[in-house]
C-alpha cells in the first residue's frame, strides 16, 4: 500500500457539497492499495502510522505520535497514488489494485487505525471528492509497504 500522510490542523471532505469526513487536529492520509497488496499488510502499516513521531514536543521536536498527541485522522482512497510517470505524458495507473480489493483494503485499513484508539473519519471510496485541508508545518510524508521500481 501506498499512503501519503500530511500532518494537519484540519481537513475535511465533501462529495456533492456534502461534508463525509473530517479531522481536526492530527492527520490527512491519502491511501492507495497496489496489485498484489493482501490483508497481510494492513495490520503493520496502521501499528507503524500510529507510533510515527511526527508532532512536536514541548521542546518543538518531532517526538510525538498521533496517538500521543490525541489527534484524529481522516483517510481517503487516492488511487492515483499509483500513477506511472515513466512513458509518455499521461500517467499509468495499472499497478492499483483492483477496485474490489482496493475498497476492501482501505475499508480494513481504516478500521484498523480505529480498533488502535484513534479517532477516524473516511471520504467515500472511489467517489469525486473534493480534500480541504490545513498543513501543519508543512509535514508531509510517503509510505510505501514495499519498495517498487
């Protein structure tokens, strides 16, 4: 899976002018499941989210976790996460998951995040939605299960 976290003050989502999801304090992920990604991977990359230590301190350093900094995160289904820029000028997107797989993924991801004690809001798989968000920082950061070439 491929998730690309932005640390935020706040973010919100709407489809259709209608708010789905939201976030105040804590993180915006953009999650994209790729081809041959399995449950098995689901589990260790939400542990992982969860202890990354990227809100300050007293002191002002990365040393806090969403989890020690009481933030909520919103998730939302991003699969042009997967866009393959190297041919030509419109990008590929066949290394995504299928959509059936995809929806179960990030269905399982975010469930995940909740059953670890955080406070989680979704967008709508596979909808047009339109992201609002508030970069704290800016902290911005990718994740990727697995190395791909």
């Amino acid at each position: 899976m491929r998730l690309l976290i932005q640390r935020v003050t706040e973010a919100r989502v709407e489809v259709g002018g209608e708010i789905k999801g939201r976030t105040g304090p804590g993180l915006l992920v953009l999650v994209c499941a790729m081809a041959g990604d399995t449950e098995a991977v689901i589990a260790p990359l939400a542990a992982k989210l969860s202890k990354l230590r990227i809100f300050p301190d007293e002191a002002g350093k990365m040393n806090r976790s969403v989890l020690d900094a009481s933030g909520g995160i919103l998730v939302v289904s991003q699969f042009t996460l997967a866009a393959d820029t190297r041919r030509g000028n419109r990008p590929g997107f066949s290394g995504a998951a299928a959509p059936e797989t995809g929806r179960h993924l990030y269905e399982l991801f975010a469930r995940e995040l909740s059953a670890l004690g955080i406070p989680v809001e979704t967008g709508v798989f596979g909808a047009d939605m339109q992201v609002h968000l508030i970069n704290d920082g800016p902290v911005t950061i990718w994740m990727d299960t697995e190395e791909r070439g």
